[in-house]
C-alpha cells in the first residue's frame, strides 16, 4: 500500500510520515509512505492508493482530487496534524481507503 502525504513543501510532513511509519511498523504493516510537495505529485503517484493533504493546503483538495480522479484524496485533521499523531492519520488514511 502506498500513501502520499503532501503539503507546500514536504518538509512538516515529513516528520509526520516518520510516525507513521512507526506506527504501522508496530502494527506488522509493510506500507510505502511518502512527503512531498503538492507540485510534485504528478511524477509519484502511479500505484498510489491515497493522498493525503496537509491543512495548510486543505484549498487544494477540490484541485488535487480533479488532477488525480481514480485516487481518494482527503486533507488531515489539523489537531491530528498539529500534534503529530502518526498513528491516528494513519488510521483515519486505512479506513478511507478500507483497509
């Protein structure tokens, strides 16, 4: 399963892809999860099964969801995001996609 976080950046998010990863390493989960700007999306998203968008770019959703129709694509929780709770967004991004 792959999962794309992405915001201005790349940068904050990607403390929070660390803890992610941590948390579906307890859980016994293989995933890819990756950070990344919004403008580079284009070239990473083949195989991607969610995007999920940083608050501070939540205008981009409507955008981001049009340039990449066949991927769900849904913005984190700002608490979530704030306190960067891996578990949580990781859980939220599972039952998205229903896993």
């Amino acid at each position: 399963m792959k999962i794309i976080l992405a915001c201005a950046a790349g940068m904050s998010t990607s403390m929070l892809v660390e803890r992610m990863k941590e948390s579906a390493d307890q859980k016994g989960m293989e995933l890819q999860i990756d950070a990344m700007p919004v403008s580079s999306l284009s070239s990473h998203t083949e195989g991607t099964d969610i995007i999920l968008l940083g608050p501070q770019v939540s205008y981009m959703e409507e955008k981001v969801a049009a340039d990449y129709p066949s991927i769900p694509v849904r913005v984190i929780e700002m608490m979530d995001y704030g306190m960067m709770n891996g578990e949580k967004v990781l859980a939220d991004a599972l039952i998205q996609i229903g896993r």
